[in-house]
C-alpha cells in the first residue's frame, strides 16, 4: 500500500521539513539572547498549546482515546522532542546554524532507519541506502565550502544528539500510528509534556521571551515550525516509512542553506550548488517509486 501512493505523504513530510528549515535561519535571524531550552520550550510548549486547541475544538474524543497503552511509546516521543529541542538550539548558538542543521539532520537518516529496523524489523532496501549516501554526501559538501568556519566540536555532538532523537521521534510517532492512535491528540501530548519539562527553563526567562524581537521568534517557531510542521509530519508518516521519511528530512539543511544565502547574506559558491544537487538526487532516489515489474519481483518473493 505504502508504495501504491506514497505521494502525498512525501509532499507532507517534504512541506514539514521545508518548515524546520527555518528555524535555525530564523534563529540567527532574530539574534535573541534567550537560551536554548528556554526557546526551545517556549516552542514547543505554544505549539503544544495551539495543536491542543484545535484538536478539542474538533474531535475531543480522540485525546481520550489515548489509553494507557498509548503512553510508553508517547512518553519516548515527548522525550525525544524535548531533548531534540535543547540539543538542536544549543548546537545552532555553537557552532552555527548552517553546521549544526547539517550535523543534525546528516545523521537523522541513518538513525530513523536503525531504529526503525531495531523496534520494527523493517528491512531497508538498497534504493534506501544509495539515496540516503547521496544526500547526506550532499549535506556534508553543503558545510565543506566555507573554509572559513570553525566547527565547534561540542556543538557537533549536540547536533548527533539532536539527530539520533529525531530518529527516536519518527519511529515512536509510527508505532502510534500502527496502533490507530488519533496522531493530532498524540502530538499536542508530546509537545505539551516536552514543553512541560523545559518549563523551568522557558519561564525563568520569561521577560526575555517578551521582547519584541523575541517574541516574534517565538511566534513563529511555535504555532508555524511545531505545531503546523509536526502535524504534516505525521500525517505523512502514515504513507511512507520512518526510514524515507528520516532521508525526506534532509531538505531541511537545503531550506536552511538557502535561506543563509538569500536571507543571511552568505554566499552561494560552487560546492554548496553540488551539495543541493547530490542532496536532491539522493532524495529523487529514495522516493522513485518501483517500475511495475520490479514491484511485481517483490511481492512474488
């Protein structure tokens, strides 16, 4: 079923992605002096706040419906937003957000993909692989370019920290979805509770989350680059497996590269222009859907 129209939910995950893209650019941007589980709280708890608005207005009786059963792989997944939140914006204000966004989402792929094969046995093809060894080849020649950079070595582990939690979170978000959960309720949860655990953080620096300049940040990292983001994430999650969705995610350090370039001032050299273009062949690769016959092959086998 997943390859018989996988489209939509590549155009979600794609649309989730292009919108992460924009956080740390976003970041930079604002030059707001707010920590990084603070910002990253505040995110994620007003993007909690405004998925739980808009699922009780709608359907209720889904939040209900998550059950006991529901809570082991909701608490994993709230876990892993919290952690990905505060290891990601601390990686961002070390060593950059062009750096940490290609760190953190160059390991994403291969951490979905063990995870996804550890918790569900899924089997990942050869398609799978090549298409993720291109794009993240072409995340890495993304960073190369600029000689200039100095690449803070504890902001880079934050950024394999953040990665292996995003991993985390799109398999936990699949288990859910494989057991019918109502995925709008389960992700107002996680982002509620992983905004709840960085609570001290967001409230100790409250006034200046209040900025202006702040303010805005935060208004459009939460209802825009959380809630909306996360939403069309999982809602793609149901067409595509968390493997190719972790590959898909990897359009996030091409967003944010572009916007460094058009936004931040950088510049666009050579070597980042055959980044972008190894990083979108390996994403064509990974969502090429099978001729007939080879579809034909496997389900024979």
């Amino acid at each position: 079923m997943e390859q018989r129209d996988q489209r939509p939910g590549v155009l979600l995950v794609l649309s989730a992605a292009v919108l992460w893209g924009t956080v740390g650019p976003a970041q930079v941007l604002a030059g707001s002096a707010v920590g990084p589980a603070a910002l990253g709280g505040a995110r994620i708890l007003l993007g909690g706040l405004v998925l739980a608005a808009a699922v009780l207005a709608t359907d209720p009786a889904s939040v209900r419906a998550l059950t006991a059963r529901r809570w082991p792989a909701l608490l994993a997944a709230s876990a892993a937003t919290a952690t990905f939140q505060t290891a990601f914006l601390m990686s961002v204000a070390s060593t950059g957000a062009a750096v940490a966004t290609a760190v953190t989402f160059g390991i994403v792929p291969v951490a979905t993909g063990v995870a996804e094969r550890i918790a569900f046995g899924t089997r990942l093809s050869r398609r799978w692989a090549a298409g993720t060894v291109c794009a993240i080849l072409g995340c890495v020649v993304l960073v190369v370019p600029a000689g200039g950079v100095q690449v803070d070595v504890a902001g880079a582990a934050l950024g394999v920290v953040a990665g292996g939690c995003f991993g985390v979170y799109t398999v936990a978000a699949k288990h859910l979805i494989g057991h019918g959960a109502s995925m709008p309720a389960a992700v107002a949860v996680t982002l509620l509770v992983g905004g709840t655990v960085l609570a001290p953080w967001t409230l100790a620096a409250l006034p200046a989350l209040t900025a202006p300049g702040t303010l805005a940040l935060v208004l459009w990292l939460g209802p825009v680059t959380a809630a909306a983001a996360y939403w069309f994430f999982v809602t793609g999650l149901r067409r595509v497996s968390a493997a190719t969705a972790g590959t898909l995610s990897l359009v996030e350090p091409l967003v944010a590269t572009g916007l460094a370039v058009l936004v931040l001032g950088e510049r666009l050299s050579a070597p980042v222009t055959a980044g972008a273009i190894l990083l979108l062949g390996g994403l064509v690769i990974v969502t090429r859907r099978a001729s007939p016959e080879k579809r034909a092959l496997r389900s024979a086998v």
